[in-house]
C-alpha cells in the first residue's frame, strides 16, 4: 500500500485564502505561519507534529521551529484566539490535501488533540427558500445582527441582557463563516437523529455557540428565550418568553 504523502505544503498553506476561503482571520494567520515553519513534504503524522509545535509556540509567544520567521506579532495579542481556531486548520487541509491524506490528519489529531470537526459545507450568503436548512441558516445570520433581548424579566437583570452584546457590525465574511458552521452544526445533528433543535436560554446551545465563537461573538448576542426546531419538512421558531411557535420555512407539497 503506498503512504500518503502531501508535497509543496508551504506553498499550499501560503494560498489557503484562495484555496479554502471564508476562513476566520485566526485560521489564516495559522495558515501563514505553517506556510514557514512546515516541511514542504509531509506524511500525515508529519502534520500532527508540525501542529504540536505551533500550538506549543502559541502557548509561549515565540518561534521554536529553527531558521525561519520571527514569532508573528500578530499572535502576541491574538494567541489566545489562534489557539482556539487551531482545529480548524483540518477544514483547510480538507481543501488543499487529497482526500485520503486529509482523512487520514482528522484520524490523527483526533487521537492526539481530541478534534471532531465536520467539514464544511458552503452555503451560499442567501439560500433557496425551499432549502429547510438554508432557511435555518439565513434566519439566525439576521437574528444575531438585530437580536430580540426578551428574557421575560423586567429592571437591571433584562437591562444587562440588552447592553451586553458586541455592539459592532458583523461583516459579510463574518455572517458567513457563520452561516457555514451552523449549517454543518445543523447537517450533523439532523444525521444522527433526524431532526435538529436549535436553543438560546440566558446562552446558545453548542451548536449555536461554536457558530456564533468563530466570528468573535458572546452568549449576549443571541436572542433570549428563542428556541427553533427543525426538521426536513417544516422549521418553525419560539422568539421570547412564553412566545408561540412561529412556521418560518414549510417544504413545497409535492
């Protein structure tokens, strides 16, 4: 059986923005720094060692891999945030790798770091109005812009709920990224259970929340008490206290 090989990585992590684009700004910053500091011809277990390093130069603000780059500033005030959107780098190998290759790094970081990331799906920035996920999609992406503060309580605790969000305009590569996690959210629950529930109490569900920390946003951006459910034939939303359901998308009858 022949080993998997990958060759001419730094120059395929160098145009990761064209190869594999809607990435966070973190992942790129990534993607720059393994397009100096990796070996330009790697096995799978090659990356997951390369990855070790960058984690660990991460943790210590300073370039261990010898003869290359300077430690990017760029990681003195973002470490934090690189850190966390490391897992996402197998997105981008999924893009620039051969699919065997690729599958074979998921194996392995798996075993090594404990990361389970679903691969992308693109979606486009508006989606077809019978897609029952695209419509999902394109509801939370207006809702986190203009979010309902309803927690059904009055004076300072519903205060804090309406003042405590991020308050900045979210940019369309921003609401893409996205729509692009909580449409994989969403595809992966649907496939184990066949229907999907999406819920925000005083902070969003996991699948919300994994969405909403790829773009930088906190538990105070999602609208209070709204709770969607979907299925493949109807997605219907609860928007506030005590609120009733609402049909936002009904699949066309045949």
């Amino acid at each position: 059986m022949e080993e998997l090989l990958m060759t001419d990585v730094n120059k395929k992590f160098a145009e990761a923005r064209k190869l594999c684009p809607g990435m966070s700004e973190e992942v790129y910053a990534l993607t720059d720094y393994l397009a100096s500091v990796a070996n330009s011809t790697l096995y799978p277990g090659g990356v997951v060692v390369t990855l070790l390093g960058v984690r660990d130069d991460l943790e210590k603000n300073r370039c261990g891999f010898s003869g290359v780059m300077e430690f990017p500033e760029y990681f003195i005030t973002h470490g934090v945030q690189a850190r966390a959107q490391m897992r996402y780098l197998l997105q981008v190998i999924d893009a620039i790798a051969e699919p065997d290759f690729a599958e074979a790094v998921r194996r392995e970081c798996k075993e090594v770091f404990g990361w389970n990331v679903p691969k992308r799906i693109v979606v486009a920035s508006k989606v077809s109005e019978h897609d029952y996920i695209g419509a999902a999609v394109d509801w939370w992406a207006e809702m986190i812009q203009h979010p309902k503060m309803d927690n059904g309580e009055a004076g300072l605790a519903n205060l804090m709920t309406m003042f405590g969000g991020s308050k900045r305009q979210l940019t369309e590569p921003e609401l893409q990224i996205f729509r692009e996690s909580l449409a994989a959210g969403i595809t992966e629950q649907m496939g184990t259970v066949g229907r999907c529930t999406l819920d925000v109490d005083y902070s969003p569900d996991h699948i919300l929340g994994e969405a909403g920390a790829r773009i930088g946003l906190n538990r105070f951006d999602f609208p209070r008490k709204t709770t969607m459910y979907i299925n493949e034939s109807t997605v219907t939303v609860s928007i506030g206290c005590g609120a009733p359901e609402q049909v936002i998308w009904r699949a066309e009858q045949p």
